[in-house]
C-alpha cells in the first residue's frame, strides 16, 4: 500500500458531499502530494474518480475495505480548468 501525505475521513456524508470536499482538500495541497480519502457512500465510487480525472489528478488506488471504499490520489500539476486558457473562470 502506498502512502499518504494527507488524509480525510468522509464516512457518513452521501453524495456529493464525499467528491466536494475532495476536490477542495485536493486545492489545497502541492502538486505531487497524496490523499487518501475514505467514505461509504456508494456514489463516491463513480464521483471521486471522476473528479480526480476532470481535476487532472492520478487515482493511484482504489480498494473496498470494511464499511466503505478507500482512495489513494496524488494532486496533479494544476487543475483542468486551469490548464485550458480557453475555459472561462467561474
């Protein structure tokens, strides 16, 4: 198993609550550091992965473990939005 820099417990939150405070958390880190996130929230197995992959993150692991699902992502460089000059800031 891969380590972790930061981690977040997001047990008992429902969508989309678990994919928000992800993407937040993962703003506030340096590019290349590591969360591990954990929920049991049957949604956040499609929201978390998706929004690493619209955030331009790396979902390094992602594993059923007793009473939930646990996520290793490492920050990515910048943001998607971001990185297109072309989006519009909201």
């Amino acid at each position: 198993m891969k380590m972790a820099d930061v981690e977040l417990d997001l047990r008992g939150l429902r969508c989309p609550l678990p994919a928000l405070k992800t993407e937040k958390r993962l703003a506030s880190l340096e590019p290349g550091r590591r969360l591990q996130v954990r929920s049991d929230d049957p949604l956040a197995t499609i929201d978390i992965p998706h929004a690493c992959q619209m955030g331009g993150h790396r979902l390094l692991e992602s594993s059923a473990e007793s009473g939930g699902h646990r996520f290793l992502i490492e920050r990515g460089a910048s943001p998607a939005a971001e990185d297109d000059p072309g989006q519009p800031k909201l």
